[in-house]
C-alpha cells in the first residue's frame, strides 16, 4: 500500500489547520476620506429631450463663492445655468460667460456641509462625439484663485 498520497493529505490538511487562525485577523488598513474642497458627486441628463444637464457638487470645508464649468470647445456657448439647493429652491447668482465656460457668482456664499445642483438648459445635444465633457472648479472664501475640483462626463441621448 502506497502511503505517500496519504501523508501529503494529511501534511497539507495540517498546515491548512496551522495556518487558519491567521485568516481571521481584523483588518488593519482602513481608508478614511476627508474632503476639504467642493467636488463633483453626480452627473446627468434631465427630461427626454436631453438639452438640460446636471452637475451636483458638495460642498465641503469652504463656503462656495463661484462655480465655473467648463465646456467642451465644440459647444455652443447659448447655455444657461442656474443653481440649486437640496430641497429645489433656487441659489441667486449671476452668470459671467467667457471662453473657458460659465462661471455663476452666488449673490450668498454657499456654506459647507450641502450639496449645489447645477442645471444647465440649452445643450447641444447634435453635437458630434456622443459626450460632453465638463471641467468644474470653484472659487472657495478665503482661497486666493480658482480652485479645480474635477470633472464629468454626459452621454448625450442618441438622436432619433
């Protein structure tokens, strides 16, 4: 009787038995997110027609002056944007257009600790490419300058 297979089930049943203990270990790395600047959570397209996109931010750490978006160079420039809070009541601002996008100053700082929807009417939704691209950055109270807080793409509804 050939005992070699035996002895390696057992050998490796051993070290298996050895080794479980180590499998249950609490894991020790956790990744904590702690955002100090404004970003981008959500993104889309509303209603069936597709010409009205939305960008939601978060606002975190600094109250929120301004918020510029970017739009892809192809882009027509006939879009308006306007804000919103977390309940659908309109933020006031007034919009600046200029050759890097739109940009709405906020008549109020925005404070930490809310979201901001930004809806912007009049896409171009015949455009070529099927995407736009929006680039988003803000201009924080007490921050000098504009700060970039990311970016989002929408694929825009396929033409019937």
């Amino acid at each position: 009787m050939n005992t070699r297979p035996l002895v390696s089930s057992l050998s490796a049943l051993a070290i298996s038995v050895a080794l479980l203990p180590l499998a249950n270990f609490p894991a020790q790395a956790q990744m904590v997110m702690r955002f100090t600047t404004p970003f981008v959570t959500d993104s889309g397209f509303v209603g069936a027609a597709g010409d009205m996109h939305y960008i939601t931010l978060a606002v975190t750490g600094f109250s929120l002056e301004s918020a510029t978006i970017g739009l892809p160079i192809d882009m027509g420039r006939s879009i308006e944007v306007r804000a919103f809070d977390p309940s659908g009541m309109e933020i006031l601002g007034t919009l600046k257009k200029s050759s890097e996008g739109i940009t709405i100053d906020f008549d109020q700082p925005v404070n930490p600790d809310t979201y901001v929807r930004l809806q912007l009417s009049g896409v171009d939704v015949s455009r070529m490419g099927g995407r736009a691209l929006y680039r988003v950055s803000t201009k924080l109270q007490g921050i000098e300058g504009e700060v970039p807080i990311g970016s989002t793409m929408i694929r825009l509804k396929e033409q019937s």
